[in-house]
C-alpha cells in the first residue's frame, strides 16, 4: 500500500509570492518535505518564481542556507510555520511566523493568514522609506556643506559677511520644512 499526503498551498500564499515577483524581490524555497514534493510545490509557480529550491532540509541544513546568503551579502527574511523553522528564522535579519506557537525566537508572529497579502506592501512602503531617508540625508549634508562654511566666515575673502543667527535660524527652518 501507499500512503501520501500533500499540503495545498493557500491562495494568500499564492497572492504574496506574485507580488515579491512583481517587485523584482529574488524568492527561493527551503523545505523539510521531500525533494519532489518541493519542486511540485515550486512547479505550481511562474518559471524563474524562485532563485532556489532545497527540499529535505533539516533545520540545521536551513539555517546553513540562510548563513551562506547572508555571507553573500543579501538581507534575508524567513518565513516560517513550524518549530523546526526557529534555528533559520533567528539567523535570519527579519523573520515571520506564521505558527502561534513557535513565537519563541525572535520574529513577527502572523496568526491571521490573510496578513501574508500585507507583506509585499510593507516591503515596498520599506523601501520608499529608505529611498526617502537617503534622499532627506543628501540634502541635509548638502545644506551643512554650504551654511555651516558661510557661518563660519569662510566666505569672508569672497566679499560675504558671516551669516548672523538669525539667518542661520531662517535657513535652518527654510532645510526642515523643504525636506519632505
């Protein structure tokens, strides 16, 4: 006789993984199920969906996978739903949970499935932030690098008088109200 069992994937996770695709984010696949029952799994995917695929991993053979990437270079985000996950998921740089019960480590636990649709938001809003600190820093270094010398008199030689506090105040006002 013979005996299988199959986990179906749940249209949230579906929906998720599309999204990261769109956003150009690379995916790969690491699983304790066997190697055929990932790869069917993987198949039910876009080609190209996943950078990698690792099926019948231990979780040491998980978290060895997450420390390579992350000697790569690469920011690593786990999502787990089982115990067997928690060794990957505190190597990781960001980790969810999507078991209740393994909550132990540190991560994000997700008892509500339908928050998954969330994830690709909230990595691209992530990202517009971080676009819009560095963009915030520029311009305030470039505002220290022409008022801080002027402030100084550097600019006497040039025929300009130091600015006075009050200016300064002005310009510092003028840079926090134009950086957005």
């Amino acid at each position: 006789g013979e005996f299988s069992w199959f986990d179906e994937l749940k249209p949230e996770a579906l929906d998720t993984i599309n999204q990261f695709r769109r956003q150009n984010v690379r995916l790969g696949l690491i699983s304790g199920d066997s190697r055929g029952a990932t790869e069917r799994t993987a198949s039910k995917f876009l080609p190209g969906t996943f950078t990698f695929v690792f099926g019948s991993c231990t979780p040491g053979d998980k978290a060895r996978i997450v420390d390579d990437l992350r000697e790569q270079g690469n920011l690593v985000a786990f999502c787990g739903d089982g115990l067997n996950d928690s060794m990957a998921m505190t190597r990781a740089d960001f980790s969810i949970s999507l078991d209740p019960l393994a909550t132990s480590y540190p991560s994000v636990s997700l008892f509500n499935p339908n928050f998954l649709l969330l994830l690709p938001k909230i990595f691209h809003l992530s990202r517009q932030l971080d676009r819009q600190i560095r963009f915030n820093l520029f311009w305030a270094a470039l505002y220290n690098a022409l008022a801080l010398p002027l402030a100084m008199g550097m600019a006497i030689p040039l025929g300009l008088a130091p600015i006075g506090p009050e200016i300064a105040t002005a310009l510092m006002v003028l840079s926090g109200s134009s950086i957005i």
